[in-house]
C-alpha cells in the first residue's frame, strides 16, 4: 500500500491528540387512619345495619383496630428507582471495565436518571469510549481496511456507505464503528476513527445545562476537527471562538469534573494560535512574526480587552514589542507557560 499504511502507528496517537483537542426530592408520604377515625366510621356504618345481625355486632369492650395503609406515591416510586439505578452504575464502575457494554448501560438506563446521574453516566460512558481509542484504531490500520476504503470508495468516511462493502471486514467494522458512536476521519491519508458526539444527541435532553455546553465544545471538534496535517483547517475565527467557548465554560462551571478537560483542550489550542504549527505558522523562516499574524493578535486583542483570552493576548503582545517582534528565548519560554492560564 501506500504512505497511508505506513504512517498508521503514528497516526494512531495523532488520533488521540484529535480527541484530545478536539462526561445527575425526596417527598415521602403516607396515608393512615386513627383509631378514632375507624371506631367513628364503624360506628356510622353500623348505624346502618341490622342490630341483631351477629356478622355487624362488636363484641364489647374491644376496640377495632385496622393497620395503617401506607400509599405508594411518584415522588417514592421515582426515589427508589433513582436509588437503583445508582447502585447499578456504581457497580458498573467498578466491575465493567468493556467500553461496548458500559455504552448500552447509557442507552438502556439514561432516560430514567435525574439530570445529576445522566450527567456521570453519560461522562463515564464518553471516557470510556475515548479510552479505547487506540485500541479501535487498530481496526483501521489493517492496510486490507485502508486498501479496501481507498479502492472501493475512494478514500470515503461515509460509514453508511463503508458498511455495504464487498469487504466483508470492512463491512462488519463499519457497523461496529457506528454502534459505537465513532466517526471517521482522514488525516494525511489515513483513515481513523474518532468519537463522535453528535451521536450523543438523543440524550441531550436528559442532560444538564452543564453537560449540553460541553458536548458543544466537544462535538465542534468532533464535527469538524480544527487540527490535521499540522495546521489549523478551519477559519481562524471559527479556531478563536472554541478558545472563547471554552473559557466561557470554565468561567461559568469553576467546580465541575469537567473543567480540567476544557482547560487542556482550550490551552493546546491557545498555545497553537499564539505560537502557530507547520502549516499555520506565527514566525517566518528568520524568526520574524508573519505581519498577517501580527495584525490578527492586534485586531483580536481589542475585541477581547478586559477578558482572560484579552489579557493573555495583551502579555504576549507586549513581550513581542519588547522582543522585536521575533521568536526569541524569551517568547519561547512565555509560551511555555501558556497552560498556566
């Protein structure tokens, strides 16, 4: 075969880094008669009846007394369920260890939680699948898988079509690709799969508002990964605005699990626009910052002033004046605190 066989163990971690850049009222109640409630209805009901029935005579002396009922109610019925449930998935946790089933755990299980359990199903389940990833992969570096997507489809993503190969292994790891909620994705020739949440969007509706603004910061990337081939291939505003999303979600949930997560992703890409890759570079040859970048930090500078993507922007642009402009020891060693923020 090919380059695109013989890049697949670096492409493997390649895909990695895609993922990388580019997880939920207790009201008991209870109804119960008194004993002077039942005596008083015994005693109307008895009213009733004929007196030398010996079926409707109390024998005296003796109370009637009747065991309180207690009623089940939604608000106890759902508790219980909750309750269950959560003893379900804690188990899962720490016994199933099998990415496809903790899946079906989520598809099963997902709609009777509160939003707080859907929430850890949900970012167990996208850990999980994330962590498997290498593993997956190896499906696709079989240079038969590559050969066959290249030859039968010309290089094709499309897994609603890869399914209906002639290559019965293509055809069977592409069903599996989709019941596994992945997508593919070609970078530099090779064909990898990568986690797709947009397959996630069926349950977004059982999910907080917390969990749903990440799956946007996750799904962006999953749509349409900003980085491949090193270099950025989206617009540079679209690549600004998921820094933006990203800091806006660790402004607005400083305590969630999930924070550690976007501020990784938010400081690779930061660190990608202020430092520049390969193909999307900051500096020229000579060490000399690209005007056309240089006017993009000016111009964003100022639309940003005041916010925490502005300062950071303010700090290197005034360490780049000092510096003349050029990729020096000194902004080097800057950007090599930029996961700082």
């Amino acid at each position: 075969m090919n380059k695109k066989s013989n890049k697949s163990g670096s492409f493997k971690k390649f895909a990695a880094y895609i993922c990388a850049i580019m997880a939920l009222c207790l009201i008991f109640s209870f109804g119960c008669f008194s004993k002077s409630d039942i005596a008083q209805k015994t005693q109307e009901e008895s009213s009733t009846t004929n007196a030398g029935s010996a079926s409707s005579e109390t024998p005296a002396g003796k109370d009637i007394e009747e065991s309180p009922s207690v009623e089940s109610t939604p608000s106890t019925d759902a508790q219980m369920a909750e309750n269950e449930l959560r003893k379900n998935f804690d188990k899962l946790k720490n016994d199933e260890t099998d990415p496809a089933k903790i899946l079906i755990f989520l598809e099963e299980n997902i709609s009777a939680a509160s939003k707080p359990l859907a929430d850890e199903i949900a970012y167990f389940n996208f850990d999980a699948s994330e962590g498997d990833l290498e593993k997956f992969t190896d499906n696709y570096a079989d240079p038969e898988i590559q050969d066959a997507i290249y030859n039968e489809f010309n290089g094709s993503t499309d897994l609603e079509e890869l399914k209906t190969s002639q290559n019965r292994k293509l055809a069977i790891l592409a069903q599996k690709t989709i019941d596994r909620k992945y997508r593919l994705f070609n970078t530099e020739g090779f064909i990898t799969p990568i986690l797709d949440y947009k397959a996630y969007s069926e349950y977004r509706q059982y999910l907080s508002k917390e969990m749903n603004d990440y799956l946007d910061i996750m799904q962006s990337e999953s749509d349409k990964p900003s980085i491949s081939d090193m270099g950025i291939i989206i617009t540079m505003d679209d690549f600004k605005s998921r820094i933006i999303a990203s800091y806006a979600f660790v402004d607005n949930y400083p305590d969630s699990v999930r924070k550690p997560r976007v501020e990784d992703m938010r400081n690779g890409k930061l660190w990608i626009y202020l430092a520049g890759i390969d193909n999307t570079p900051v500096f020229d040859f000579n060490g000399a910052i690209i005007p056309e970048r240089l006017r993009d930090f000016q111009d964003t500078d100022k639309k940003f002033e005041g916010t925490a993507f502005g300062k950071a922007l303010k700090e290197y642009l005034d360490l780049l004046a000092i510096e003349n402009y050029s990729y020096t020891q000194n902004v080097k060693d800057y950007l090599a605190t930029v996961s700082s923020y």
